[in-house]
C-alpha cells in the first residue's frame, strides 16, 4: 500500500511512520508534504497513492483548500488535535478521522476499513466523494454562530437585547420569557426547544423543560429532593431554578469546566 502523509510537524510525521509499519509491514511512504504548495505540487507531479494520511491543520492553512486546487483522487483519512466528541461528527464511510498522537489501534482500524473498501473503489461500485466530505467537515470544523441578540417588545417600542444582558430564559407554561441582569422582563417569541439552537452552550444550560440559566447567572447551588438541584439565580425568579433529575450530571459537567 503506498501512501502520502500530510503533515507539517517532524515529530508527528516520525509517530505515523513507526506506526504504519508497526501495523503494516506492507505500507509503503512513498511521500511526505508539510503544507498545502507542497501538497499540491506533489500530488500534480506523482501518481495518486493508495491513500492519503492527512492533518487538518498545516503550516499555510487548513488542508482542504488542496481539494479546491485539484482532484484528489485517493482515499483521505484525516487527522486532528480536535477531541474525540467532535470527531464522531466527523465519521462517513470513505474516510475515517484519527486523533492525535496517533494511537496503534485507531490506525490499525482505519488501515483495516481502508482494505474493505478498496474492492469497491477498484470495481468504480463506490467512490470517494472528496468535495462533499470536505464540505461537510469545514461545516463542522466552523465554530457555530449562536444569537447575538433578540429583537422584543418593550410596550409599545420594538428593543434589542444582547444575549450577554440575559440571565435566564423561562416558561410559565403559556408564554416564554427571559430576565436581564438588571431584571428586566421581556417575552420571546421562540420555544424553549427552538432556544436550544440559537443559545451558545458553553454560557446557557438547559435545566429543565421550562428553564436556561446563564453560567453567569448562577449564585448557589443546592441539594433538592427527587435527586435534583435547586438553584438561586440573579436576578430573582417567579418560579424556582431545578435542575431535573436527568440533567443533573451534565449541569455538575458544565459548571465545572
């Protein structure tokens, strides 16, 4: 099997070759490119190897801009410092993803769907859509644009509040509704599951069905019978803050990172 790595770091690139032949004594290097020119220039001026070993991020930009450059015609399995949860995104039948320091037995899966799949792509049954994978991984690579702000009625005046002001957003049942920090209280016009897409994770957290509270929100923390937390936000709420029972371990994850 020859194959090309991609890789722009000395140490990384000496890692996949004991690798490979640790698990591959037949893998052949038949070359090694550490940015996108010389990627490019290698790839233009040799046949296409059996398969392409390639990092995400190099020295002159992000790899998939040699797919905008050329046809590749080899199958890609990526590589990338990016954790493990965002890599399960990542997964198609073509190409695989590896996290770095690659380990052993990740390559050796890899290597081995690679050899599964090489009856197909010999017998032109199945391809490897490499733009459309490409495609895909810069969308999720792209960090999410969340709402910035929300457009509400303030009597008879429309005013825009910057989702930093909000505290905690809020059902009662029949309306919506969220609290800034200086406690005012405005309805939205969203669900609390619509809400879900537009709030950035890392700040909002999702307590119950009828409730988000802000990271910043949050001034203590309390045991709650029914295996629950009860929470005292700022600024003061109608109803009681609860995390319920099966968001209580996520909620414990979010406020200790």
């Amino acid at each position: 099997m020859k194959i090309l790595i991609v890789e722009d770091e000395d140490l990384a690139v000496k890692k996949i070759r004991k690798t490979l032949a640790d698990v591959d004594a037949d893998a052949e290097v038949v070359g090694v490119t550490d940015s996108i020119k010389t990627s490019v220039e290698w790839l233009r001026n040799n046949p296409s190897p059996d398969l392409i070993l390639m990092d995400v991020e190099l020295s002159d930009g992000q790899s998939f801009e040699i797919f905008s450059r050329l046809d590749v015609k080899s199958p890609v399995i990526f590589t990338t410092s990016y954790d493990e949860f965002a890599l399960k995104a990542f997964k198609v039948n073509s190409v695989d993803y590896l996290l770095k320091p690659i380990q052993k037995e990740d390559l050796d899966k890899a290597l081995l769907k690679y050899r599964q799949l090489k009856t197909l792509y010999a017998e032109n049954t199945a391809s490897v859509n490499v733009d459309s994978i490409v495609q895909e991984i810069k969308q999720k690579l792209q960090p999410k644009e969340y709402r910035k702000r929300f457009l509400v009625k303030s009597g008879q005046r429309l005013v825009s509040v910057d989702v930093e002001e909000i505290a905690f957003f809020f059902s009662d049942g029949r309306l919506n509704f969220f609290k800034t920090f200086d406690n005012k209280k405005y309805v939205v016009d969203y669900t609390m599951d619509e809400l879900e897409d537009m709030l950035d994770k890392q700040k909002y957290f999702r307590i119950s069905r009828s409730f988000y509270v802000s990271i910043n929100s949050v001034e203590q923390i309390h045991d709650y019978f029914g295996n629950r937390l009860l929470l005292n936000v700022k600024p003061a709420v109608e109803k009681e803050a609860i995390v319920s029972r099966e968001k209580v371990a996520d909620f414990k994850k979010w406020m200790g990172k």
